[in-house]
C-alpha cells in the first residue's frame, strides 16, 4: 500500500502555476484529495478490520407438528430461545433427513434421538435451558473456512472493492485536472509564460518607468488643468497637434491619463531607472515579442484543457451512474450457499458483514463529493463555451492606460490570459505593458537618454571633408534628447536607427542644414516639421523599400538637395511618392540611386528648378529617357551604370546641360557626337568605363569643351580632333591601348591635367611639354625610358607620376619645377635616390618654409 503523500504528489504542480489555476480547479482539486482521503480511509478499514461471520441455518426435528414437504422441500419451524433478560426469534432449517456428514458423536446423538422418540422433547427442553445458544457442531477451522467463502460468494463486488475503485477514479481526476501541466508540448509553453508573466509583473519598469512619464505628462498639461477637485476621475492630456495634411504622418503627440483622486507621484523619486532594470526591461519586451509569436500559432493548450475537462465530466457521468445502482446493495445480513455440505455437513449459512453501515456511508457521502465535482466540471464546460476563449482583447487596459496601442492577442496565448483573468486581473494589466510598442519605446528612450549623455554625443562629433560638425549615431534604439542639445551641429546622420523620432527640441540647432536618414524612416512632431521645412538644405534617405520613406520629406519646401538610395524598380514608381515632388519647389539636386528601368515621368514635375539629376542604377537596363526632355534647365546630367549602348538622343534637347556623365555603361560608339555642337554650354563631357573604340574627328564641333574623360576604355590612337579643342584643360584617356602621344598635343596650350596612365606609351614628344599650365600629368604604368630635359619647362607642375615604366634615371632639371615636390612625384625609390642631391633637397623642400621665413 502507498501512503497519502505519495498519491497526492499526482496533482503536485509548481507553485507558480498556481496562477492558471482558476478557483473551480482549485475546488476540484480539493474535492480530489477528499475524495482520496474517502479511499484510503475504506481501504485501511477493509484490510484491518473486514470481515464475514456466517452460521449455519440448523435443522430442526422439534416440531412434531410439521407437515411432509410435497416439494421434497426442508421444513422451516420457528424455535424462540431466551438468553438471559433478552429474548431473540431465530429461524431455522430443519431436515428430516439426517446430515450426511458429521462428526461421530453428532452422528450417535442424531441416532439417539431418532430411535429414542419418546425422550426427545423432554431432552432438547433440557439442553435449551442450560446452554446459552444452539449448537452447531462445527469446530473452528470449519468456521473459518466457511466465512472466507461466504465472503467471496455471498458479499456483492462492490463492498469488497469500493475502495480501490474509489481511488482508481479519483486518481483519473488528480491526472486528468493536471494533465496539461505536464503533457511535453503544453508544459514548456506554460512554464515559459509563468516565468515571464511573474518577471512582467515584478518589474521595476512597470512602477517607476510608467509614474515617471505619468508625472512628465502631468507637469506639461498643468496649466490646461482647472478645478481640479471637480475633474472627472480620468482626465486625457493628449494634444490635438498634427499632420499639416492628411497624407503627412506626424507624430500625435499624447501624453498618458492619470486619476485625478490619487496623489501624483513626484518626478524626482522616479525619474531615475536603473541600467541594471532597463536591460532586463527591455530583454521582458523580446521575450514577450518572441513567446507571442510562437504562441499565437496554435490552440493546443486550449484544445488540451478543454479535451481533459469533458474526460473529467464523462467519468462523473459514468461514476453517478454505477454507483447509484449499488447503493441498497450493501447489506449487513447475506444469505450463502457455498455448496460444500460434503465438507461441513450444512447447505446454507447466514451471514453477517461487518463493515456494511461503514461502507455504505462512506459510498453516499462520495456519490455526494462526485456530484459537487461533476456540478463544477459542468460549470467549465459553461466557462469554456460561453464566450471566445481564443481571443483576448485588451480594451479594459487600453481604455484605463495610455498605452492605446496594446494589441489584442489569440489562440494559447489568449486562453493562458484568460486563465490568468481568474486568478488576478492585475497580471494581464502589467503584462499588457510589455507587448505595447509604445511602452517599449518609452523604455528605450529612458535608457538611451541615461547611455548618450551630451559629454558622451559631443566626444563623437568630428569635422568631415567640408569642415563642417558632423555627428554619425548608428544602430540606437532610439535619438537621444541630447542630440538636439548640440546647437552647432552642421550634419546629422542616423543609420539604422528604426525608432527614429524628430522632436520639437530640434528647432535649437539653428545650425543643421544637412540630414541623412540610413534606414531610419524618422517621424517627426509637428514643431519639428516646421523647422526642417524653413532650415533644411540637403536630405540623404537611404532604405530598403519604399515604405521607409518619410512621407514628409516632399513636404520640405526649402530643400534644395534630395538623395534617394534604395529600391525604386518600375513596378514601385507609383508607389515612390514622386508626385509629391512637386511640393519641393526649391530642389536644385535630385540624387537616385536605384535600379530604375525609366525616368520616372513625375520628375518633371521638378524640371522648372533642378539644375542637377544624377541616376546610379545597379546594372538595369535604363530604356525610357523621354521625360528628359522637359528638363531643359539641367545643367548637369550623370547616368551612371545605365548599361547604355549609345548615347541617348534625349540629351541633346538639354540646351543648358554644362556637364554630362555616362560613366559605366557598355557605350561602343559615340557617333551621336556631333549632336553636342547644339549643346553650346557643355564644358565637361565624361565617357569613361564603357567600350568605345575610336573617337570621331566631330568632336571638333564641341568647340566649349573644357574636360574630357574617356579612361577605361579601348581606345588605340587619339586622333588630331581632340587636340583642336583649344579650351581643353583636362584630358583623361588613361586605361587604353594608346601607343603614341600625337605631336599635336602641344596644340592644347591651356591643357592643365593630361592622364595617360596604363597605356603603351614608350616615348614622349616634345611638344608635350610645351603646355607650360600643365599641373597633373598622369604618366605610369607605361613603357616609357627616358624623361626628356624639357620637363624643366613646367613650371606649375605639382603632380608627376612616372611609376611603372622602363626609366633607368630621372632628368636632373626636375628640379627646376618649382612647385613640384616630392610627395606629388611618384616614382620608384631607387630612381630618387639617383637624383642629384641638390634636386632632392629642392624636392624635399617643405612648401611651408617660405611662406614661415616671411613671416
């Protein structure tokens, strides 16, 4: 036998699933160990103290008066005894045929007393008023075997074994109840949940993070609140501030409602979160996140409980109705027939059991512990079915909180809330905090605010190339209000930053002219708004999808620069939002960086102003360039990675265009050239990384012509043509095949940057070094051996590069190029150290030095 304890560790859970328990498990789980207790009870009872005594039913031969039975029959006659002061009636059997087995003495005084029939009555008289009882003859091992018998043959089932089946059934019950805390795919879902539940509501953030912005938003609303004594019990501070229109997503601000009967907290005493709390605060809102998302997929939990609360009515269905039937069975008087009157000499016995009155009370008052529990089962089918349990909505807490944006949740992760519901209400309130973004965010400002000082944000401010204070925030939670503290600040630069949020505080940096949004689609207030719409100048959006970009950035009206880098294929150009363009009617620079197979036509809408667009594709086939033809006042045009074969006939109708950049593109033959003599104001043309071969002698008619890149291509010779563009100062035909340099190079007198590097130049012409303005010349990786004297004739030369070709020594007259110094010549060491050393002291010279001696 097992004890209590062992039998009740069946239904022991942890404590803290204690709260999924709601009070009708509870209850059922008492009546369980009551019902437990009933078993063990019976059961002990049975085993100590169990037991049938039975006697015979004697014959009796007294009655002289008995009729023969017809019926082959015994005779029954009634012999009354009188013991002492109580008298008793008794009945008994008689038979008229002698036993046919007794003992040998029996069997003398049966004889006796059938021979002796005139004695008889005066006899038996006699033996009744001395004995206390009727004999039976049977000795004791006779009894004992007769009562085990009879307590197999003549006791109903259910009194031998009403205990074990008690606490068969009660155990189903403890097993079916618990059941779902302990099945593999339910338990590990339950005890994840218990254990963020118990951190939700235990959390510092929950208290001191909520009372501190409960108090912020009610010191900013203390002067719209009047009368405060006859304040309804929730007052709202949320402002009516705004979009400018419909289509521009600001920020609404809203503030948090606060009880006016309750005495507010003081900022002081909470404004301060500790780290430590923050970072277990904001790892709660992941886990919450992620436990959501995996519980939210399915209803096993909820299926599981339901399926072991309709086992558990079904087996009190099937209990009440056994049972019942085998109540009046229990019986303190049998009748038994063992059939061994062979072995004991009588056909029948009465039989007495002495645990009946027990049992049979023990049985009632189970039946009536069974009915409670069915009569609850009952009620948690009526719970279950009564209203959608997989679905839990949070409208009580939003309501009562400023955390409007509580989602409302379903499946496991619903029915585990309304579980909870029953135990206390205030777990799914704190919970709820957890899973809105808005509290999330608040935290995360919180801690970012406490991380990013304004010490910590000015030790990372840096100058970039244009000297101007630049601060680069990457992969934060959040802006720090800090930033906006830094009043200098020239450029910003959030990347990665997906809670991006622009406050009012920024109207102090007076200085901000430039912003750059790196996958960071900011929102802004509405103050914020104006102020960027009058100070902003240049935007740089960088972003994945469309999505990402600020609705309110075509909404600046004084933005003058605009880079878009991100996905804009012509499937989404509806989506771009470029129509809004339309409002950035001081745009000068449209930068787009995409994989476009079309101008968008929208971007006319900015033709009037732009004077510059730039298009980086990715590699996509740029087909459609009509719009460019309403953009007549562009003055700079780069198409870059277009994979463009020919140049685009749209170009020409730019009369304004002053520089064009085809860079990247698989252009073979510039033919289309001579179309560019209607582009009078075109001063640099840029042709290089494509495929041209040759360079047609119309290039002549560019007569404007300032700058000339053709490097990484596959050109072979320069023809005579490009050497009559008399206004040339830079020439960049690097990277090709060219073999010769023409003599007429010395044509170009204006010529201050000639770049020939990677060619196959072995010699150079005189004539070369009669552009005496040359100040960059390019001449590596080459096969040149031998630089001739006349370089001395450059006097403005501050670049030479000669590195990479067959020289076996440097002109000493090198150092008659007065601004040439050594860090601008580049060339091989042991070529410089052949110098003279008066050359490599000239060459050394700092450029500093003389203008330090006169001062």
């Amino acid at each position: 036998m097992f004890t209590l304890a062992e039998v009740a560790s069946l239904s022991d859970i942890q404590p803290t699933y204690r709260i999924l328990k709601p009070w009708w498990d509870v209850f059922m789980d008492y009546l369980a160990v009551v019902m437990l207790m009933v078993a063990i009870f019976a059961g002990t009872m049975q085993l100590t103290k169990d037991q049938v005594v039975c006697l015979p039913v004697l014959q009796s031969t007294v009655n002289s008066k008995v009729q023969p039975d017809t019926s082959g029959k015994a005779d029954f006659t009634t012999v009354e005894t009188t013991t002492g002061q109580e008298e008793a009636s008794m009945r008994t059997v008689s038979f008229r045929s002698a036993p046919t087995v007794t003992p040998d003495i029996l069997l003398s005084r049966a004889t006796s007393s059938q021979y002796q029939p005139t004695e008889s009555g005066q006899e038996l008289k006699k033996e009744q008023k001395d004995s206390s009882g009727r004999k039976t003859n049977l000795d004791f091992q006779q009894y004992v075997f007769i009562n085990q018998m009879c307590y197999h043959l003549a006791l109903p089932w259910y009194s031998k074994y009403f205990p074990y089946l008690v606490l068969i059934h009660t155990i189903i019950l403890i097993v079916s109840s618990n059941f779902w805390f302990k099945y593999p795919k339910t338990c590990s879902k339950i005890e994840h949940f218990v254990s963020i539940l118990g951190k939700c509501f235990e959390s510092p953030w929950t208290t001191k993070a909520l009372s501190e912005t409960a108090c912020e938003d009610s010191e900013e609303n203390k002067q719209r609140l009047t009368g405060a004594q006859s304040l309804p019990k929730y007052v709202s501070t949320s402002s009516d501030e705004g979009s400018p229109s419909a289509s521009t997503p600001m920020i609404t601000k809203s503030g948090f409602k606060f009880s006016a009967d309750k005495p507010m907290i003081e900022i002081p005493s909470v404004t301060i979160l500790d780290k430590k709390d923050g970072e277990q605060a904001k790892a709660l809102f992941e886990k919450v996140r992620k436990f959501r998302a995996h519980v939210e997929d399915s209803d096993l939990i909820y299926k599981l409980y339901v399926g072991q609360t309709v086992i558990k009515t079904v087996k009190f269905i099937f209990i009440l109705c056994y049972t019942a039937n085998f109540v009046n069975t229990i019986s303190f008087e049998h009748i038994c027939n063992p059939k061994v009157e062979h072995l004991i000499g009588y056909t029948q016995f009465e039989c007495t059991h002495n645990m009946a009155y027990m049992l049979k009370k023990l049985l009632i008052s189970y039946i009536s512990l069974i009915c409670v529990y069915g009569f609850i089962c009952l009620y948690t089918l009526f719970w279950l079915f009564r209203i959608p349990l997989k679905e839990y909505s949070f409208e009580k807490v939003r309501e009562e909180s400023s955390f409007s944006d509580i989602p409302d949740v379903k499946n496991d992760f619903a029915f585990l809330l309304h579980m909870v519901d029953q135990y206390d209400q205030l777990y799914s309130k704190r919970f709820g905090v957890f899973l809105s973004e808005v509290s999330e965010n608040k935290l995360r400002g919180i801690s970012l605010n406490h991380e990013w000082t304004y010490e910590k944000l000015r030790q990372h401010v840096s100058r970039n190339a244009q000297d101007k204070q630049e601060l680069h925030l990457f992969m934060l939670s959040g802006v720090p209000d800090a930033v906006f503290d830094l009043t200098d600040l020239d450029v910003l630069k959030l990347e990665l930053i997906p809670e991006a949020k622009i406050t009012a505080k920024i109207s102090q940096m007076t200085n901000l002219q430039e912003l750059h949004l790196y996958h960071c689609p900011a929102k802004v207030e509405q103050t914020a708004f104006s102020f960027l719409r009058d100070h902003l100048r240049c935007l740089h959006v960088k972003f994945t999808d469309v999505a990402e970009i600020p609705a309110w950035v075509y909404l600046l009206k004084t933005l003058r620069e605009l880079y878009l880098i991100g996905n804009l294929n012509s499937e989404n150009n509806k989506m771009i939002g470029l129509e809004s363009l339309r409002e950035l009617r001081h745009l000068k620079i449209l930068h787009v960086k995409s994989n476009l197979t079309k101008i968008p036509p929208n971007i006319t809408d900015v033709a009037p102003h732009l004077t510059k667009l730039v298009i980086h594709n990715d590699g996509t086939k740029l087909v459609v360039l009509n719009s460019l033809k309403k953009m007549t006042n562009v003055a700079e045009l780069e198409l870059q990675n277009c994979e463009l074969e020919r140049i685009p006939h749209a170009i020409f109708s730019l009369s304004n265009l002053q520089e064009l950049d085809l860079k990247s593109n698989s252009i073979r033959t510039i033919e289309e050239i001579i179309s560019f003599q209607h582009l009078k104001r075109l001063t640099c043309l840029k042709l290089w990384h494509n495929k041209i071969v040759s360079i047609p002698s119309s290039i002549t008619h560019i007569k404007n012509l300032e700058s000339l890149y053709l490097s990484n291509n596959k050109l072979e010779t320069l023809p005579a043509a490009v050497f009559s563009l008399q206004k040339l100062r830079c020439l960049d035909v690097s990277y090709n095949s060219i073999a010769v340099i023409p003599v007429e190079i010395g044509l170009l007198q204006n010529l201050q940057h000639f770049h020939i590097t990677g060619n196959k130049v072995d010699i150079l012409p005189k004539q070369l070094f009669k552009c005496v303005k040359l100040r960059t010349l390019s001449l590596g990786q080459n096969c040149i051996t031998s630089i001739p004297d006349k370089v001395s004739q450059l006097l403005q030369l501050t670049y030479l590069e000669l590195k990479g070709n067959c020289l076996d020594r440097l002109p000493a007259t090198l150092g008659q190029c007065q601004l040439l110094r050594k860090s601008g010549l580049i060339v091989e060491d042991h070529l410089f150290d052949a110098l003279p050393s008066e050359v490599k002291e000239v060459l050394n010279q700092d450029t500093s030095i003389p203008f330090a001696n006169g001062i």
